[in-house]
C-alpha cells in the first residue's frame, strides 16, 4: 500500500523492545486504520484520532512473537456527519435506564498484597453512592476470607497506604495536594461472592490459574446474579471503575442501540487467538454473559496466565472458528455469532499508567485556575480548560488501569475534589439513569454513530 495511507505514529514506547515504524509497528495492507504491532508495545495515535494503547503483553513462561492488530481511536465527527441529528435527538430527551448494572470485581484475601489491593478498592471508588439501579460485588475465594473481618490489621494496611498515598501527591502537588480520608473498609455478606470452598486457593492452579479464576466467577455471577442483572462488568483490584460513567455509557451510548442485541465490549486487542476485551474492564449484557458462560464451559482451549486471551479464544471458537485449531484469521471467523465480535468501548479508558497520576495533578490544578468563572446563576464552568484534550480525555475516563493501592487511593483523592467533581458532573450526569443528553455530543456519542449501521451487526 502506499506509505501516505498510513497514517500511525508513536506517542510513548512502554516496552523495553525498541518501537521503530515499519519494522515494529505500521498499518495493514488492507486495512490503513489498523495497526499492527511485533514485539513491542507503546501508546500510539493515527492522524485525526485519539491515542491508544497496542503491543505485546508477553510475560515470563509464554511468549507469543506473532503480531497484534489494534483498530485506531476515532475522531470527533464533523457538522456533516450523520451522527448531528442523532446529538440533536439525544439533547431534547434525557437517557433513560438501560437496566440494572452489576460490577464484579475479581480479587483475592489470601496474600498481603493481593490484600492490600482489595483493600485500596474497598476505600475508594468502591465506597462512593452507587448510581441508581447498579450493585457492586467482590469475586474471590475462600482463602483467607477471614482477614477481611480483622478491622485492626485492615485499619493499619489503610494507614500504610494512606501514607505512601499522601507522599505521592505531595510530589506532584506539594503543598496543595488534595486531603486523603480516612476510611475502613466495611465490607457486607452481600457484598462478597465466594466461590466453592473446594476452590481454595486459586493461587496454587498456577499457569492455568486466572483463566479458571474468571470461569469460576463467571459460572458464579450467572447462576446467583444473572436474572437481576442486565448489563454485567468484570473488572480487576487494580483497576478504578468510575461507576456513574459505567452508568452513563450503558442509558446513552449502548442501550439505545437497538439493532444490536449482544454486547461484548471494552478496550480491545488482537491476539492469534482472536481479538479480545482486555481484563481491566470488560461489559457484557445478559445475552452475551449467559452466551459466554455456556462458551466457555465447552471451551477445547488451554487454560493460560492471560484469562482475557483466552476467554477471547473461547468466545471466537464458540461463534465460530472455520481454521480451529490453526490460528491465523479467517473471512468466516464469528460467522455463527458475529455479534459476539468484540467492540471498543465507546468512552475513554486510562491506561497510560506511568504518566495517569502526575497527568490527573495537573488537571486538577487547571481546574482550579479556571474556577474563577461562574456565571450569574453561580454554576461552577469549566471555562477554556474544556478544549485542552488532556483534560477532556482523563476527566471523561470510564476506568484507570494497573494502579498500584497507593495510587489508587491517590487517584481517588484527587478525582473527589470538588473543582474536577464539578467539571465530571459537566460531562455526565451523577443520577443513574437520568444522564444529562447533552454530554452525548460531548464523550464520544461518534463512537457509534459515525460507524455505518451494518456494522453494528458485524
């Protein structure tokens, strides 16, 4: 293909394998607005789009050298595109609920600093009022549950935490670091949802051990959850879910897309087993979860370290694999259940992690400059710090990714001041279910609309 179709370049290397364009990374031949990746990984950003994250996830025990394949950002639609009449509509009525939400949130209490991170979510995002209609559960085993009950030993893992926190802020903010609260976590009966006592230890199942992690949280959703549910999120202990974005995303961007009735979506990847939604943050809606679940329970694939991929093998090998057990990809690949094709998460996701803490500090300190502006009513405006992308992209994010806790609990800190409450609450509404139309235009409603319809089915 000729070089000016493709338009990809690199915004930051995170691999310690060197990224260099045409050799590591580039665009398919047939498709200019797909990137492939080969043994290394970075954040990238095709001309006119937003930047993503694509590479290679190898860790120790299993390498795989083939290529990934990324789809770009998209960019915002232009006045002409068929997506203004859909803004139009989307302003002159509110969103209504898409159904009820549970999040699961897949941890463990059998060592210290698997403990810490349940620890670190219990205190944060997991502790802020839940949207209407959205119910939040931690997955994990027997083993060790008894340390989640021992409020002394919680209460001096917090303090910890609250320390390395605060020295955090300090080095980004100094003096004006936002105040770290203190809280201990207070975990209910209903809150928890242990699997079998067989299971023990998931840690001892080791290479196999987070892929039959995930299929025993998903058995265990489904048949205690699953008719109360509509829409399902999976997420991990190091991962900060905002959850009145997961709400706002569901009533305005997914649920009014009527002809697709299968959800399966999240930030995605490409893999020899097929595409997958990374782990981090994964939704499915009822359809999908029960459909997968079933998926997996029949899955001939071997259980590895990274569950994502193979759930993701699971699910293409279910809809429909014409070449199993050869890996390339196939024009018939889903062709049983093409809705089951992963899609991108129609907002923002943060997955920059070396960069999200310093970066959110500094939107906090824009966000105070501009809170001199208010207007006769006394609303609080986020004046011109709105056309800064780095601003807009962190403030609308659904999840933060891979936070260590006293990141975590950093990040909270700062996301709960009042100056970038405010300006969130200008992107999306607080009240699950009742999501302020307008912010359609603004976080990314073009995700879906800008896309002809027939692929929406695909």
């Amino acid at each position: 293909m000729p070089a000016s179709l493709c338009s990809v370049r690199l915004v930051r290397q995170t691999s310690l394998a060197p990224c260099n364009p045409g050799v590591s990374f580039g665009c398919l031949a047939n498709d200019p607005r797909q990137v492939w990746v080969h043994k290394c990984r970075g954040i990238f950003r095709c001309d006119g789009g937003g930047n993503f994250l694509c590479g290679n996830f190898s860790y120790d025990g299993y390498r795989y050298d083939g290529l990934y394949t990324c789809g770009c950002e998209p960019s915002a639609p232009s006045p002409q595109q068929p997506c203004r009449r859909a803004a139009t509509r989307a302003r002159r009525h509110r969103c209504p609920s898409g159904g009820p939400i549970c999040i699961f949130v897949l941890t463990e209490a059998g060592r210290p600093a698997y403990l810490d991170r349940l620890v670190s979510v219990a205190v944060t995002w997991a502790t802020t009022p839940l949207p209407a209609n959205t119910s939040l559960h931690f997955v994990l085993s027997a083993h060790g549950i008894s340390s989640l009950f021992d409020q002394k030993n919680l209460s001096s893992r917090v303090a910890s935490l609250r320390a390395s926190a605060a020295a955090r802020l300090a080095k980004h903010m100094a003096a004006s670091a936002p105040h770290i609260s203190e809280r201990t976590p207070a975990l209910r009966n209903d809150n928890l949802v242990v699997l079998d006592d067989s299971i023990r230890d998931s840690f001892r199942l080791e290479p196999r051990a987070y892929a039959q992690r995930l299929e025993w949280a998903f058995h265990a959703a489904r048949e205690r959850f699953a008719s109360a549910c509509e829409w399902i999120v999976m997420t991990e202990d190091d991962t900060y879910v905002d959850m009145h974005a997961v709400r706002w995303a569901v009533d305005c961007l997914l649920a009014p897309v009527r002809e697709r009735q299968f959800w399966y979506t999240g930030q995605v990847f490409g893999h020899s087993w097929g595409d997958f939604v990374h782990g981090d943050f994964m939704l499915l809606n009822r359809k999908a979860f029960v459909w997968t679940d079933d998926a997996i329970r029949h899955c001939p694939l071997a259980r590895v370290f990274w569950s994502d991929r193979w759930l993701g093998g699971c699910i293409r090998h279910a809809a429909g694999w014409p070449n199993y057990p050869e890996r390339p990809k196939h024009p018939l690949d889903y062709h049983r259940a093409p809705e089951m094709r992963p899609k991108r998460w129609p907002s923002a996701i943060t997955v920059d992690t070396l960069t999200a803490l310093p970066d959110l500090a500094k939107t906090l300190l824009r966000a105070r400059r501009a809170r001199g502006a208010n207007d006769s009513a006394g609303r609080w405006r986020l004046a011109g710090a709105r056309a800064q992308s780095l601003q807009l992209g962190l403030l609308r994010s659904t999840s933060y990714h891979k936070l260590s806790p006293d990141d975590m609990l950093a990040v909270h800190a700062i996301l709960q001041e009042d100056d970038l409450a405010h300006a969130r609450r200008e992107l999306f509404s607080r009240g699950g279910g009742r999501a302020r139309a307008e912010s359609t235009e603004r976080m990314g409603a073009h995700a879906l609309c800008s896309e002809p319809r027939q692929r929406l089915r695909s």
